[in-house]
C-alpha cells in the first residue's frame, strides 16, 4: 500500500514571538516494512531549517529557526511512504519471553535499535506495581513472545475506554490505568511499563494509522490524528515486532511508523523554545490517503 500523508500543525500566538527554535520529528522513518518514497516539509510565513542528529531514539530531525517576529505559524508536512508489511502470525518455533529477556540483556549491540536500549523505566513510563501485576498474567516467562504480546494488547483493548478527555499529553500512565481511561498513548504506556516490568524490551512508536470509514461514507480529509503503539523486541529473527493496544491488532499494512523512542518525550513530533509573551494555542490535522499500488 502507498499512502499520501499530510500533517499540519498550526501556531497561534497571542503576542509576536520573536524568535523560536524547535526540533520537527515529522519526517517518517525507513524501517523494516516501510520506505520513504517522496517527503516535503514547508513552514510559512518564514523559518529557516536544517537537518539535525536525533539525540535520542529513531527518528528523523529537522531544526526549525524562526528568528523574525511571526503571531502564526504553520507546519506543514507531505509524506508519500510505501507500507508492505506482514501480519505476524504465532508459531511453535517463536521463542519465549524468558529467552527475548535474556538475549537483550546480553545484546553488545551500541545503535539506537538496540534492545538493551527498552529495557529499562523512562521517564514518562516509570516502573508501576500495579500496573506489572495487571500484565503479569499474560507474560508469563515460558509463554511463545507473539502469543503474549497480542494477548497483551487485546486485553487491555477490552479494559480500558478511549476517552478523549481523560488525559493529556503528561498524564503519567499509573493515573490512566487507574481510570480505565485514555487515549493511544495512555495504552501504549501502560502496555509498555508492564512489558519493561517483566524483563523485556519494549519501545514507544509514534506515527499514523489508516482509519476506514463506515460503509456507505467518506473519509473526511483531517480526521485522522497521530496515533502510538508499542514494539517488542522478539529476538533476532523476528525482530521489532508492532502490538497496537488501542485497537487490539498486530502493526501492519494500516500502520506508518515516524519516530520510536523510550517513550513520548524523545519522538514528540514538534518542541523546541520560543520567546515571546502571551497564550499560544496549536491545531493539529492529519490526512493519511490511501494510493492505488502501481501493478
């Protein structure tokens, strides 16, 4: 599948701010499943950028410097990413989670990849008792890695509410567990803690999803949204392999991963500093359009 995606972001300031100095984490990643065909990014009225070196996790980073006076800005980004990706599918021969736990600790590998780099709390997904004792039960050490892990996830699909409302964006995840409530990052979270919580490597994906509409009905241009899930490493054949919690499937053909990291703060698609006074409000819309495969 190819997919036409454009995300806009846009900032509204209450005063002039005269200068800014931001990190865009917009641009999708290459990664086993998905390639960058086309990609553009524009910023107006004005800004200057720049490729940068992402500092932490896997993730490709431009510079953003806007150093005249602007009340708006927008960020517009235009990807084309061709998805061909397998729904992974339980074997026999899967190894088990003690065996994952074990390879990455010993894992000598140094990238960003590197399981040895999930395994340990983060600091918006710290280590959390409770929620370890919810997972606890579908990791079981001896269990096939791909068993539990989509036994996980549709778990907490069937537990927990989307609810919009819930939370924000730092919202620890021990306050959405506790109400049964949240949105894809909040699900991402906490399958992630209760993976870390048993020994495993376990990563925070950031990017979209391809939303199909009702029978009979459109896809409304803008609807869709950034989307968040988790990847378990499986071990040397396998790899990373994608569990989305919000939706209780595999990653797959309707998934297009942006950045991976320990968690929201290291991918958050725009931060950076801006200097000015007064409120500031931020719009954001994704379209993720679905492209005929050339035969």
């Amino acid at each position: 599948m190819i997919y036409d995606i454009v995300h806009v972001t846009r900032f509204d300031y209450g005063n002039a701010v005269k200068f800014a100095r931001c990190n865009l984490r917009l641009k999708p990643i290459d990664w086993p499943g998905q390639s960058v065909e086309d990609y553009e990014l524009r910023v107006s009225p004005l800004g200057r950028t720049a490729p940068a070196v992402a500092e932490a996790g896997l993730a490709n980073v431009t510079r953003l410097v806007v150093d005249q006076p602007v009340r708006r800005l927008t960020i517009e980004s235009m990807a084309r990413i061709r998805v061909d990706r397998l729904i992974p599918v339980p074997s026999e021969a899967d190894p088990t989670l003690a065996e994952i736990a074990a390879w990455a600790r010993a894992s000598n590998d140094l990238s960003a990849a590197s399981p040895a780099n999930y395994l340990f709390p983060s600091p918006l997904i710290p280590l959390d008792r409770d929620i370890a004792d919810y997972c606890a039960p579908d990791l079981d050490p001896s269990r096939n890695c791909l068993e539990a892990a989509i036994a996980l996830a549709q778990r907490i699909q069937r537990d927990f509410v989307f609810d919009g409302t819930a939370t924000m964006v730092d919202t620890p995840p021990h306050e959405a567990f506790a109400k049964r409530r949240g949105v894809c990052q909040d699900f991402a979270q906490i399958m992630i803690t209760g993976l870390r919580a048993a020994g495993l490597p376990a990563a925070y994906a950031s990017g979209y999803i391809r939303t199909i509409p009702p029978p009979g009905q459109e896809r409304l241009v803008g609807a869709d949204a950034t989307h968040a899930w988790v990847l378990l490493w499986c071990g040397p054949y396998h790899g990373w392999v994608g569990v989305d919690p919000t939706n209780g499937i595999w990653m797959a053909g309707d998934h297009v991963i942006v950045a991976i990291g320990r968690d929201y703060a290291e991918i958050a698609p725009v931060d950076g500093v801006v200097l000015g006074s007064g409120a500031q409000s931020m719009e954001v819309s994704v379209d993720v359009a679905p492209q005929e495969v050339p035969a």
